[in-house]
C-alpha cells in the first residue's frame, strides 16, 4: 500500500512535465520569436512600440549607442562633466581608443530590424534554475554584464550575446570563453583610468596598475575592432534621470553610480522596442547567506561598501515593471 503511493509520487512528476512540455511548445510556435513564454500566456499580439513614454524620462530613441572619432575629429564634443557622466578631459584618451578600434556601430542586421526584441540578462540569483536559456537565445539583442559565465550556465541563462557591457573591474581576461566570436564587448568608463587601460591593452603598452579598485586584467584577449565605449550620455540619464541621484553630491554626500544592471536597461529602453529582462534583484539585506549572482559565492556583505544604491534601483525597476516598460521573464519578489 506505502509502497504503491510512493510509487504514484514519484510517477506524477512524469505526467506533469508532458503538460507542461506540450504547453510550451504549442504557445511557443505562436509567440516566435518574441520569446514571450513567461507568466501568462496570453498570445495577444505584443505592441511593438514602447509603452514608456508615460514615465516621463525623455527617452530618446537613438541608435547611436556609441562614441565614435569623428565626434573628436569633426566636430567639437561638448561635454561639461567629467567620466562617468560626461567626456570632459577625457578627450584625448578617448581620440586614442577610438582610432584604434575602428568601429562603431551595431551590427548592421540589428540595425535594420523594424522591431528590436532585447533582454537583459542580469547576474542576479534570481535566474538560477528557471531554464530560460532557449528563451534567451532568442531574443535579436542579448545584452549581458561584467564577467558573468555562459559556460556551464547555458540551461538557465542561454549563450547568445550580443552585447556585454564591463569596466576594467570587472572584465574577463579571456573574453572568447564566454560570448560569441560576433560579441560586441562595450566598454562603460567610469574613469580616465578606465580608459588608459584600455588605451595599453589596445596600444599593447607598459600597464599602470594604479587607479582601480581591484586589479583589472593586464592581458586581455579580446577583438580591438570588437570594442565599443558606451556613450557617457546613457550613465548619465540613468543616474539623473532614472535613478534622480544628484549630479553633484555636496561634500560628505556618498556618490553613488548607477550598476551595470540597470544601466544596461536604460541602453535597451532608448534603442529596443520591447525590452524583457531576467536575473534582476539582490537578496534581502538581512539574509547574509544567499548567494547575490548565478555564479560564485558573493552575498550581500560583499555590496557593503559598493557605490551603488541598490533599493532606489529596486524601486526604480519596479516602476519600469508598472508601467510596463520591462518585463520580468520570471516569477521575483
Ligand atoms: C488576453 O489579452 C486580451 C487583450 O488584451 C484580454 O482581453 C484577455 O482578457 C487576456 N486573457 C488572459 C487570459 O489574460
Ligand atoms: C539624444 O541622445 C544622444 C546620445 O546618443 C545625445 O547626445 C543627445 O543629446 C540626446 N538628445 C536629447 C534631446 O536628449
Ligand atoms: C536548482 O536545482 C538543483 C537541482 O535540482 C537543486 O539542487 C538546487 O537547490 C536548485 N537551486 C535553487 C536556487 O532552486
Ligand atoms: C549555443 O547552444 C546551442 C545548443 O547547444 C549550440 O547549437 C550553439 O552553437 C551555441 N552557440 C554558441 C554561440 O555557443
């Protein structure tokens, strides 16, 4: 009798995953490629235009993401504010990197699409075991951060990237491991040092390993003509606009910066017409033992002295959610 019900549970699993398999591959089928296959699975025809206006932030379709030389050869680049809201002093960094690394556009296929579907796939914990993977991969704009892995990870957080967005910090030395040979790999200078670093890897120069908070790869292998800096232009709305951080903290105001994460989302919300996102969020601050990123054992104590103001992001994503800027790929808090 024990025996046979022990049995059932162990069967009913089985029968469960079949629904479920059929459910998706049938709503699957109707979605294409718009990979809508999360919370309900209502089948009506995604807008494809954004519904953000409402929130006010001045989003200003542009698919310029991208510094290019020209804006310091032909014409005067204007900036009033240094790294990381601006270029000013920057500039001759900036004129180096950028003739070294030729390009400065995003791929032409991208370009040329009517409707851009992006998600951005953050580091969070949040993504562990939701095998959103094949969802993922099929999106026309993949955009990850820092040094997150693929390999290994591929079932819950795919192997398609499109962009990856990093500092020297948090750069990989080998970025062939864990994007595509097609990666656009996008630099965001929080400071000139940032781009010096650049400057040696791509000048192949004598490293200087002052300026960085952790030590920032000296060898870096990745494409020159793969790299992009990220207009300053976006890290500043994102912290003024989105996150209202004052610009010029007074003294003894703590200087926060926009992460990566929600940085990243603000890039998508100006150049993609539907914009999902997955593996956004951190553990409560009180729980000390869950670990914050997919990968890796970090918790919460290591955010302690971070520049970043992750509650006023939380609200602010949670914002983007309402009014239906984004959309979370899976169930979060
Ligand atoms: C699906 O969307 C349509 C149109 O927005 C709505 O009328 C309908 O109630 C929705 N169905 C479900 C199950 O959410
Ligand atoms: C639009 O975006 C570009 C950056 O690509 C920026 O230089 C420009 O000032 C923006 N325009 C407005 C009106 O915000
Ligand atoms: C993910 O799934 C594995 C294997 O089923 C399990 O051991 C692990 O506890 C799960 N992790 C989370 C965060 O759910
Ligand atoms: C991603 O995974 C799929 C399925 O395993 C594989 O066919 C494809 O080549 C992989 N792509 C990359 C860029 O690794």
């Amino acid at each position: 009798m024990l025996q046979g019900k022990v049995w059932c549970l162990r069967l009913l699993p089985i029968p469960l995953l079949i629904i479920i398999l059929a459910a998706y591959n049938s709503s699957y089928g109707v979605l294409g490629r718009y990979g809508i296959v999360s919370q309900s699975w209502n089948t009506t025809k995604m807008e494809c235009n954004g519904k953000w206006e409402s929130l006010n932030l001045k989003i200003n379709k542009t698919t310029k993401l991208f510094l290019k030389l020209e804006d310091f050869f032909w014409r005067k680049y204007v900036s009033q504010q240094p790294l990381p809201y601006g270029i000013k002093g920057s500039e001759l960094l900036l004129l180096k990197v950028l003739s070294a690394t030729k390009s400065y556009d995003m791929p032409a296929h991208i370009e040329s699409l009517e409707c851009r579907t992006c998600v951005v796939v953050g580091n969070g914990f949040a993504i562990k075991n939701t095998s959103l993977g094949r969802i993922i991969n099929n999106y026309d704009v993949v955009i990850r951060l820092n040094d997150a892995p693929v390999r290994g990870y591929e079932e819950d957080v795919g192997n398609k990237t499109t962009l990856r967005i990093f500092y020297p910090e948090s750069a990989s030395s080998n970025p062939r491991l864990h994007n595509e040979e097609d990666t656009l790999m996008v630099l965001v200078p929080f400071k000139p040092d940032d781009l010096r670093w650049l400057k040696e890897i791509l000048y192949d120069e004598k490293r200087v390993r002052k300026g960085f908070w952790k030590p920032p790869p000296l060898i870096w292998l990745g494409q020159s003509s793969k790299v992009r800096v990220l207009d300053p232009y976006f890290m500043q709305q994102t912290a003024n606009k989105l996150l209202q951080f004052p610009l010029a903290p007074k003294k003894g105001q703590n200087h926060f910066h926009p992460t990566t994460g929600l940085l990243a989302v603000f890039v998508a919300l100006n150049y993609c017409d539907m914009v999902h996102i997955a593996g956004f969020g951190y553990p409560p601050k009180s729980d000390k033992r869950q670990p914050i990123h997919y990968y890796g054992y970090h918790t919460m104590k290591s955010m302690k002295n971070s520049p970043h103001d992750v509650s006023r992001e939380g609200r602010a994503l949670k914002r983007l959610e309402d009014s239906g800027a984004v959309m979370y790929l899976h169930r979060h808090l």
